[in-house]
C-alpha cells in the first residue's frame, strides 16, 4: 500500500512517488537495489565512457523495480551501453542529454518504460513527440548535467500544462516538504539525486561527501569548466552543477582560454587526481545545503521523505468548503 498515491506508485508498486536519480559515480547497482528496498525505484547512472558489460553487472545486483539512466551523446561511441540495457530489461530507461528518438522503440518493444530528462517546455515537447513514457522536467538548481534555463517550479508549472504524459520533478527537492509542494502541484513524483548522494549506499567517496556536508545552498554553481577540463565529450548545450571551488572561481567565464591551455589542463588532472578539494569535481544541486552531513542509509532519508504524505493532509485541511 503507497503512503501517496500517484501513476508512479501504481505503475511501479513503490510506497512513495519518488525515483533514486540515475546519477553516474554515485548509483550503481547496489544503490538502486537499497533504493528499492526502501519504497522508491532505484537508479542506476550510466557515465558517458561506462562499458555494456559494467551496466550488465549492475543490473544483475538490483532489485525490483529501478532504472537504468543512459546519457544519449554516449551511445554513438558506446553502442553497447545500449545494447546492455536492453538486455538487461529494467523497469524504466532515462533516455536523456540528446534525441531519444531513435532509441524509444526498442525499449519499448522490450517492455521497458522510457522517460527523458528536460529542462525546458520546448525539449518536453520534443520527448513527447519522440514517444517517451513520461517526462522528467529538470529545473537548473538540480546536480549534475542538464542545463540551466528555467528553475524546477516554474518548468514543472508549465510542463504540466503542455504535456498529456506523466511528469515527474526534478531539481532541489531534498525534503519532505519539497516532494510535498511538486506533488500538490500536480507532479506524479520527484526525481530526487543529491539528497541521496550521501548516503551509506553511494559510490562517492568519503573526501567528496565531507565537501557536500560542508556546502551550504550557495555553494553551487552551473558551468562547463569541469566538462572542458576533464574532456568527457558532453556536448556545449550541456553543462553541470557542482560544488563552487577554486577551480571553478578561477575559470568559470574563461572558458575559451581554459580549453586551448595545455598545462592548466594537466594541473587539473593532476590535482583532481590527487583529490585536492579546490579542485574535485563534486556533482551538487542547491538542495546541497539541505544535506545534514551524516553518511546515512537510503531508507532513513526515504522515511523522512515520506513525512510528505502528513504534510499534504495539513495542506489539504486547509482548503475551505465550497460556499
Ligand atoms: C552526482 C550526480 C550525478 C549525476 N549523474 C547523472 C547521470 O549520469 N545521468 C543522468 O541522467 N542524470 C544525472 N544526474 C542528474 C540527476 O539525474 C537529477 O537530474 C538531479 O540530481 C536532480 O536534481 P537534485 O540533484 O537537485 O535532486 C546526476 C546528478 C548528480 C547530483
């Protein structure tokens, strides 16, 4: 029995509307099977360069329901990412980060439920019209990639409005009173990735889990200097939002420059390498300064999450009689 009921709770007998984000370098298989263990369907993230036989791995690991988040520049390089999904027929596929188009039907014809990550009403548009399932709409104030147009409350408003799909919200939902407000407004639930980065079951170091703790809400900020300085292949209409260092301060509006100089290329390597936290790349959203810092197991934050369901009763108490 759901302690919420939306179409993500029915279609995927979960206790609470809520999606483990398939974040890469956090969520692997065991992550999504403790994610569903507790109530939520769990997310496995694929990284751009990850093998077939890795995703392959990962989904004999998880449990139930869960996901498998594919970033679609990757594919054209790394077929077999693709391949492996599909032969590992998860419950859902995250189709983002480029046309899903060419991928859906596939999917489809193995079952496997597709949505798509976006951040504006116009790209939720184009994944309708490319047959995904359901649309995740992804305000720039999330973690990781996306982009950074509209905010998660104004996209979700409108998305709901265009689209005759499911909608589930992304971006800055970390709490109990967040998946509250997203699912009053008419979301079928969150899709939830820093708040779950801390967590004992993710894969992100100690040293990067210590920052996450430290940073409060304005500690993050969206770029593609770390894209440009790792040169992972994400296309520029792409960027991420990560925790702000001295990296970031020192290039961020440099970018140009940065790209066509090769020693602050191999000083970055070499001090990422070494961990140096001025200049780690840690993926964040701003609900990083909701974080408490304690390396905690996915089911007390899913508990606490699920404190929505009371503070949605009080809301709806609110709600006077029709005269
Ligand atoms: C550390 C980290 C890694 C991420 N990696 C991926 C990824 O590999 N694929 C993907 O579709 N989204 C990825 N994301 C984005 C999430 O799917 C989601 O959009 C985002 O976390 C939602 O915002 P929030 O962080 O405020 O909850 C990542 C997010 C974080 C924080």
């Amino acid at each position: 029995m759901a302690l919420i009921n939306t179409w993500l709770t029915d279609r995927f007998d979960l206790a609470l509307p809520v999606v483990a984000a398939t974040m890469a370098g956090v969520a692997d298989g065991r992550f999504a099977a403790a994610a569903t263990r507790a109530g939520i369907l769990g997310g496995i993230g694929v990284g751009g360069a990850a093998s077939g036989g890795w995703i392959t791995e990962q989904a004999a690991v998880a449990e139930g329901p869960y996901a498998i988040g594919l970033q679609l520049w990757g594919l054209a390089d790394h077929p077999d990412q693709f391949e492996a999904t599909l032969a590992a027929r998860p419950t859902m596929v995250s189709l983002s980060f480029g046309d899903p188009t060419p991928y859906v039907e596939q999917c489809h014809q193995a079952g496997i439920v597709v949505v798509s990550q976006v951040g504006t009403t116009t790209a939720a548009r184009a994944a309708v019209d490319a047959g995904v399932d359901a649309i995740v709409a992804r305000g720039g104030e999330g973690g990781g990639h996306g982009v950074d147009q509209v905010a998660t409350l104004p996209l979700l408003q409108s998305v709901l409005e265009v689209v005759d799909v499911p909608v589930i919200a992304a971006g800055g939902i970390a709490t109990a009173r967040g998946l509250a407000a997203v699912l009053a407004a008419g979301a079928a639930g969150a899709w939830i990735g820093t708040a779950f980065t801390t967590c004992v079951e993710s894969t992100l170091p100690d040293d990067a889990v210590a920052l996450l703790a430290a940073a409060g809400e304005d500690r993050t900020a969206f770029g593609k200097v770390f894209d440009i300085a790792q040169r992972t292949g994400w296309p520029t209409e792409f960027g991420g939002r990560a925790l702000i260092n001295s990296f970031t301060e020192r290039w961020t509006g440099q970018e140009d420059r940065l790209a066509a100089d090769a020693s602050a290329l191999d000083r970055f390597a070499a001090a990422r390498d070494a961990r140096d936290p001025e200049v780690l790349p840690v993926w964040a959203g701003q609900g990083a300064g909701l974080l408490d810092g304690r390396r905690r197991p996915i089911s007390d934050i899913v508990d606490e999450l699920g404190e929505a369901a009371g503070l949605l009763r009080s809301a709806a108490e609110q709600v006077g009689q029709e005269p």
